[in-house]
C-alpha cells in the first residue's frame, strides 16, 4: 500500500501531467509518468523527450514558497551535479482546498539547492540511507515561475 507521501507525489505527478504543457516543445499533454523506479526524473514528454522532476509538498497556505523541500537519495544526485547534469523541477503546493505548480528550469539550478541531509541512524528502518533536501531560498529571485 502506498504511503500518504507517495500519494502525494503521484497526484502532483498526474496534475502536472494533465494541466502543464511541455515546456521544451510546448504541446499540451505529452508529459507522461515514469515508472516509480525509475531514478532520474519522474514525467517524460512522449513528443520530444524532455525529462522533469517534480516534487509536491502539503502547506498550509499558497501564498508562501517553503524553504526547503524533501528530495531524494544523496548519492544519485551528488553523481548527476559532478556531471554537470541538472533537471527541470516542477513544485506542486497542495493546500487544503487549493493547489499551485510552480517551475524551475535547470538553467537557474545550482549545487546550492541541493543540501545533503545527515545518514538515517542506525536505529532506522534504512539505516544508513541519506537523502538531500531543495533549499527553494537558494534560488535567484524570480527563478521560481507560477505556471498554475
Ligand atoms: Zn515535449
């Protein structure tokens, strides 16, 4: 059974896809889920190729940007900007009666907004995995765009 926090995810995942046009060939309803296991973005636009990243979290109001947002696993991530490799990222507020997606290309993307979060302790359930946080407030101003 899915956690909350995985239903969350797919519900941005599917608003985006059904609301938000590709923003690389800029048609409508291209952008399609990926499969969960698949690691380095979550929609594809089935026209051009695109890959994006999106990443949904509850709030209580619109109005203000969180500042930090739970990623992922560290590792994959620490590889892909050693690379040179950034992904576009859509974020989807959920508020309780309301939501929002906002964008942010890869061209405004930096090491800064990838924190690398401390190793789970030994006493959890995957001991030893680390994630990264988003920290939004490391982004230029105005590099956040409200799509919807
Ligand atoms: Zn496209």
């Amino acid at each position: 059974m899915a956690t909350a926090k995985q239903e969350l995810g797919a519900w941005g995942e599917t608003e985006v896809a059904k609301k938000c046009a590709c923003p690389s060939c800029k048609r409508p309803k291209t952008l399609k889920r990926l499969p969960t296991n698949f690691k380095c973005a979550d929609l594809i636009c089935d026209f051009c190729g695109y890959l994006a990243q999106v990443k949904s979290i509850s709030v209580r109001t619109l109005d203000l940007m969180p500042k930090q947002i739970l990623g992922a696993a560290w590792g994959p991530q620490k590889e892909r900007m050693d690379a040179g490799i950034y992904f576009p990222l859509f974020v989807v507020l959920k508020a309780p009666t309301d939501f929002a997606i906002y964008y942010l290309p890869s061209d405004f993307q930096s090491p800064a907004l990838f924190a690398e979060r401390a190793p789970l302790s030994a006493s959890a359930k995957r001991a030893g995995w680390q994630g990264f946080m988003y920290v939004l407030s490391a982004v230029p101003d105005g590099a956040l765009v409200r799509l919807l």
